[in-house]
C-alpha cells in the first residue's frame, strides 16, 4: 500500500480542524488555526505531487500565502494615542 496515497486523510482532517479554529472569538485558537492550515497546506503539497496533482499543488501554495497573510494580520495593530 502506498502510504503518500494514504496522507489524503489526515490532510482533510487537519484542514476540517482549522477551518473550525479560525472561526474561533479567541485570538490564541485563531492563531492555532493558521498554523494548522499550514500544516494541512504542507500535506496537501506532499500528497498532490505524489498523485500528480499540479493544480492541487498550485492552490495549495497559493493557500499557503493567504494563510501566512491571515496569520499576519491577526496580530493586533498597535493603539496611536493622540497627545492632546
């Protein structure tokens, strides 16, 4: 049995978990979820390149840097306090 065929599911499971993370109100599981995104994103590649995938490879990557940008962007701005 090909393992690589098999990282299919483990792939759609940490996607499931961090789409439900980043719906999350608090900022830590926010932030749990992105990374989980990465990793789905990582396992996707793997799994798309083994199975001749491109585009699935393709969109990956491209999810990759909307979640590196997300994950960005979930910092918080820092407060400008007007001197007068």
């Amino acid at each position: 049995m090909d393992y690589l065929h098999q990282l299919q599911w483990p792939a759609m499971v940490v996607t499931v978990i961090a789409a439900w993370l980043i719906a999350s109100q608090f900022k830590h599981r926010r932030e749990v979820g992105f990374w989980c995104f990465l990793l789905s994103n990582a396992l996707w590649i793997v799994w798309g390149w083994n199975d001749h995938a491109h585009a699935l490879v393709v969109l990956q990557i491209a999810l990759a840097i909307l979640n590196i940008r997300g994950a960005y962007k979930n910092e918080p701005k820092p407060v400008e306090r007007s001197g007068a």
